[in-house]
C-alpha cells in the first residue's frame, strides 16, 4: 500500500520548524569572529571616530586618563590599552572577522603600520565638528581637539608616508574597509550636559552631518572603495542619560524605560544620515557606501536581553560603577578608587554608563557584519 503523504506531514512540519529556529538563532547570535569577512579579501582597515572605536589614541594625548588603567581592559587584555570598555571594541570584532591583527592606535609611535593591518585614527571625546565651530554655538568640546577633520589630516599624513603618489594609493586602498563613524554623539552630548535644548542640538545636526559626508567624500578621494558609516546609538537608554535627564513623567519613557526624547534626538540624526548616504552614493557611484545600524544593534539588545544571556534587571545600569538606580553617580564614574565592577560584565550592555560591555559591543558588530556583508560585494 502506498504511504499517504499525510503521515509525513508531522515530520516536515518539525524539519521546517528547525530549521526555522536554527535561522533565527544564527540571525540573533551573529558571531562576527567566525571569520566571514576574510572572504572580502581586506588587507586593511581604517577608522575614524570617538570613544566607540578608540583603541589607544586618547590616553596618548592624556596618559592620566581614567581609560588608561584598570578597570578598563580588564576583561580581555588584562590591562587598559586605551579602549572605552571592558575588552574588545565592535572594530576589533571587526578586524577579528577580516582577519586582520586589532588596529594600532595612529598615536602609538611604537606601532608597525605596513600592508596587511590598518590604523586607528579615532579619539575617544572627539567630535564631527571642529572645537572652533562647536565654540561658535556656545558648546565647549573638554576632552580633546582631535575631532574628525583632525583625524582625516592624521590620515592623510599616513597615506603620505605609504603611498609613492595618488594612483599607488587608489591602489592600494581599492582593498582596503574605512569606517567613519560613530561620530556626532559628542557634540550633541556636550551640548546637552552644558544645557542646550534639545531643539538647539537639533539646529546643530545639519553642520554635524555636512562634516560627516565631507569625511566620506573625503575618504573616497583618497582611495576607499568601501565605506561604512554607523549611526548613532539610542541615547535615551544609556544610564549616564537616564541619570542625568531623570523625569517623573511617565510618559517621558518608551517600553524599555529609555527617554523617548533623546533617543528621538539620536533617530533624528540617523535619519538624516541615511539621506546623506543615498546622496554620496549618487555623488560617489564607484564607491559601496553602506550604512551601519547601530540604533537597532543595540534595541534588539533590550528586547532579546535574556535569550541573548543578559541580566533583564541590568540592562540599564553600569556594570562599572556605583549608586543611583542605574549603578552611576556623575561624581563617582569608573575607575575611580570606591568604584566598583560587577561580579558578570557579560551580563551586562553598559560598561560604564555611557560606553558599552565587550559582550554587547561583540552582539553587535556581530548584526552589522551580517548587515552588511553581501553588500559590500564579497565572495562575488
């Protein structure tokens, strides 16, 4: 007698549903030090940025700064190397996945910068806009002058020094990844812990994604063929913020307690990014110019924090740090001497309350890398 094909339908039905749950596990999970991006073929990569990407420039420029002991670094170095966060940064997953050794700060003097690695140009504090332009708008940048136009010149000069004239470099820059970004989050949090309206920072956004685009363009003279630009990360749910602009208005905060209206601000400047992007691209066609979803990286954090191996009750509060319902006080910020940190920072998306664990920065790069990765025409 023949078998019905109905008999088979519970085994079918299972099979799909497996391989259903396996696909949403490999999209949630993304491992991005599996290696994927090695089939890109990238023998450098090149960063532009602030204290999201810093591997070591800041604490060169001020060797007292609290990045430059432990805590930091604890996790996976065993000691500060400059990095904003326990361990590894979303570039170094990123370098991890290329197969390229972690990126020497361009201020390390002792740095062996040859074919085959990359340099780090960002500065932790640093801004898209000059200081003195910051200053025209009444906003004071305090942690360094190195912002992106800086860092572009920084990057210049190393080109100089490896290239014997333009068409060596749109050579050997044509295999290269530049990343610019995140940049622009200083100038508005400057802006807004010196007491500006949220409209005032809003009046600031245009300048701070014209210095952005000029970045890009300016990256893609030089040579680069595939750029990545992240956005900002929803500010509102970061405890520094929380702390600082607490309301006991309910209705100020969203469905994970985070401040609707700041992360309203870091969706309006993504917004506009977004348009400078798909304006580069017509100005730029040579050029992949992709966009990196940072915003949504770290929303999928909140809202998977258990399945992904996060503490629920923790994901707003700093992992380093002391006091107040997110774990920070203002005056008592990690690496201070009564400063502790938690028993699990794996556990944990803040490191800090304002920069992010190694575990969150590692989910991350992990979604970005999967983003971004067919678009940026690799294995074809």
């Amino acid at each position: 007698m023949a078998t019905s094909l109905c008999t088979h339908v519970p085994a079918l039905f299972l099979l799909l549903l497996l391989l259903l749950l396996l696909l949403l596990l490999l999209l949630v999970s993304a491992p991005c030090n599996a290696g994927i991006l090695r089939t890109c073929k990238f023998d450098a990569i090149y960063q532009l940025g602030d204290s999201i990407s810093d591997t070591g420039n800041l604490i060169r420029e001020h060797p007292f700064s609290p990045f430059a002991r432990l805590p930091y670094g604890e996790t996976f170095f065993k000691h500060a190397t400059g990095r904003c966060s326990n361990g590894l940064l979303i570039i170094d997953f990123l370098a991890l996945s290329a197969g390229i050794p972690f990126l020497q700060p361009y201020l390390n003097s002792n740095a062996l910068f040859t074919r085959g690695r990359g340099v780090n140009f960002a500065v932790a504090g640093s801004t898209a806009l000059p200081v003195e332009t910051l200053a025209d708008n009444g906003v004071v940048a305090p942690v360094t002058n190195s912002s992106l136009s800086r860092q572009l010149d920084w990057m210049l000069t190393h080109f100089n020094g490896i290239c014997h004239d333009e068409d060596d470099c749109l050579e050997k820059l044509k295999t290269a990844l530049f990343i610019v970004g995140e940049i622009g989050g200083n100038d508005y949090n400057y802006a807004l812990f010196q007491g500006k309206s949220f409209d005032q920072v809003r009046s600031m956004m245009p300048l701070v994604i014209q210095a952005i685009k000029d970045a890009v363009t300016r990256v893609v003279g030089y040579g680069a063929t595939r750029v990545i630009v992240p956005g900002n990360f929803p500010i509102g749910c970061f405890p520094v913020h929380l702390t600082v602009f607490r309301s006991n208005d309910s209705d100020a905060y969203d469905g994970f307690n985070c401040l609707k209206d700041l992360n309203n601000l870091s969706s309006h400047h993504n917004g506009l990014l977004k348009q400078a992007i798909k304006e580069l691209r017509k100005e730029l066609p040579h050029a992949t110019i992709l966009y990196g979803d940072y915003y949504n990286g770290y929303m999928r954090l909140l809202n998977k924090a258990k399945f992904l191996g996060l503490d629920p009750n923790s994901t707003q509060k700093a992992s380093c740090g002391i006091g107040g319902d997110y774990n920070m006080e203002l005056n008592k910020m990690c690496g201070a001497a009564e400063v502790g940190v938690c028993k699990n920072p794996d556990e944990y998306i803040s490191w800090d309350g304002v920069h992010l664990t190694q575990k969150a920065y590692q989910l991350i790069s992990g979604w970005l890398i999967h983003g971004v990765y067919w678009k940026l025409r690799c294995g074809v």
